[in-house]
C-alpha cells in the first residue's frame, strides 16, 4: 500500500514539474506535489492525518523532481511519448546534470474524453538512486503531451 501511494505522489510531482519548465520549478513542484498529496491522503485515509502526511510527501517530492527535470529532460520525456514505439525504451543523460531517464511507452488509446492517450514506465537515475513509476500523458487542444493525474 505505502509502494503505491509513494509511486502515486512520484506521478502527480512529475505531473507538476512538467507544467513548470519556465518559471520556478522546485517551488512550484513542492505547492503542486503539496496539493496532489493531500488530496491523495484523504482520498486513502480518509482522515486528516492521513491528509497531511500526503501533503508532506507529495510537498518534498513535488520539490524533488520540479527541482530535477530541467527543460531538456522535458524535451526528451515529450519526444519519447511523440516518436517511441509501443514498448521500445527510449534513454537519455542530460549532458548538464548527469541525470539518466527511461522512458518504455504503451500503445496509445483513447481515453473518455476522446483525448489520444499513453501510459509509459519513466525510470530516472539521479544521484546514483532509481526512482521508478508509472505515468500517463494525454494530448491537450493544442497537441502538447500533458501528464495525468493518477
């Protein structure tokens, strides 16, 4: 239980950072991730605990990864999801950071908003720790891929 609400937090942060490449990506990763948290702790929990300790994880985290994936990193996760074939793994090192990302896309679908739609299995390596998770990005109105809440 705690694996999957640790992965579910990862996704809303990396959710988060990818809205934030041209403004302060660590703060505002940390008030998203923050918000997503929470919302998850009470949605598991069902009490107030539970909903700030989801704030307090999906804050740092948040933090984290809109602190990590700079601009480059968001290029490379959008091409994977635009030009990857369905279980091909597509990787790259951000020649800044030293920072290496998987990214193994699923066929795109449909989804219920008749929006096109991929799940995909992001691995980043950052200061020599996997991080590993499951995330799905849906085009919005002008093509542009938007990771989804989980």
């Amino acid at each position: 239980m705690f694996k999957n609400t640790v992965c579910a937090l990862v996704v809303a942060a990396l959710l988060t950072a990818c809205a934030t490449m041209d403004t302060n990506k660590a703060a505002i990763g940390g008030v998203g991730g923050a918000a997503a948290g929470a919302v998850l702790g009470q949605a598991i929990g069902r009490d107030t605990k539970a909903t700030l300790l989801g704030a307090a994880i999906g804050g740092v985290l948040g933090y984290i990864v809109g602190n990590e994936m700079d601009k480059y990193d968001h290029q490379q996760l959008t091409a994977a999801y635009d030009r990857s074939p369905s279980y091909k793994t597509t990787t790259w090192v951000n020649p800044d950071t030293g920072k290496s990302y998987s990214v193994t896309p699923e066929p795109a679908y449909q989804d219920n908003a008749d929006r096109v739609c991929r799940k995909a299995e992001i691995v980043a390596v950052i200061d020599g720790r996997k991080q590993k998770t499951l995330a799905t990005a849906c085009r919005n109105d002008q093509g542009q891929w938007v990771l989804q809440q989980q």
